[in-house]
C-alpha cells in the first residue's frame, strides 16, 4: 500500500511505470503529433504522413511504437489499415495538454512572462 499525504494515496509503482511509459511514448514531437491528429478522427497511415508532414516509413514505425504501448490500435477496412486512439482517457489528456498550451502561445508575451513569474 503507499503512503500519501493529504486526501490521497500515492499511486504504485506498477502506475507510476505505466504512466512513465505513456508519457515516454508522447514524449516525440512526431508521435505526440500523431496521436494528437488521431486523437480528432481515424486515419490510414498516409493520411497520417500527410497530416503530420511526415515521411511514410518514419510515420509508420511511430504507429508501431504506439501500438506496441497500447496508445493506438488498428483495424482493416478492405486494403486498407486504419488507425485509432485506443484509450479515451489518452484523447482527453492529449487534448487538454496541447489545448492548453496552445492557449498560452496565443497570450501576449508580457501576460506569459507574468504569469510564469507567479504573479
């Protein structure tokens, strides 16, 4: 059992492993960028490239990476594979974090600079 302070418990080692690993995963550009575009709708791994402005065999070895994680999952449509955030909770998060951050790129210069100051 861990210990906490205040309200909650502190997570297990085992979770705290996961989540070093999720955010290991999204710790590239590339495949934070995938997952973010994955995150809005499905896609092939053309689509993907295409979006990401990514070459096609470096996309492709993202998604594997991301597979192999569990962030994404697959499904066959004819000939085609198509890609898929496999965890909600990964969209939720991913969405938030780049929203966020998004949001303070947009504030005036000053405004982020106080703000990062604690004011």
């Amino acid at each position: 059992m861990a210990t906490g302070v205040g309200d909650f418990e502190d997570p297990s080692a085992e979770v705290l492993t996961e989540a070093a690993a999720a955010f290991g995963m999204l710790a590239s550009p590339a495949r934070l960028h995938i997952v973010w575009a994955l995150a809005h709708g499905e896609s092939d791994v053309t689509g993907l490239a295409e979006r990401v402005g990514g070459a096609l065999p470096a996309v492709s070895q993202h998604l594997t990476k991301l597979k192999l994680a569990g962030l994404v999952r697959s499904r066959r449509e004819g000939r085609r594979v198509v890609y898929l955030v496999d965890d909600p909770d990964v969209v939720t998060m991913v969405r938030w974090l780049v929203g966020q951050l998004s949001e303070r790129a947009r504030q005036p210069v000053p405004a982020r600079r106080l703000r990062d100051l604690g004011a």
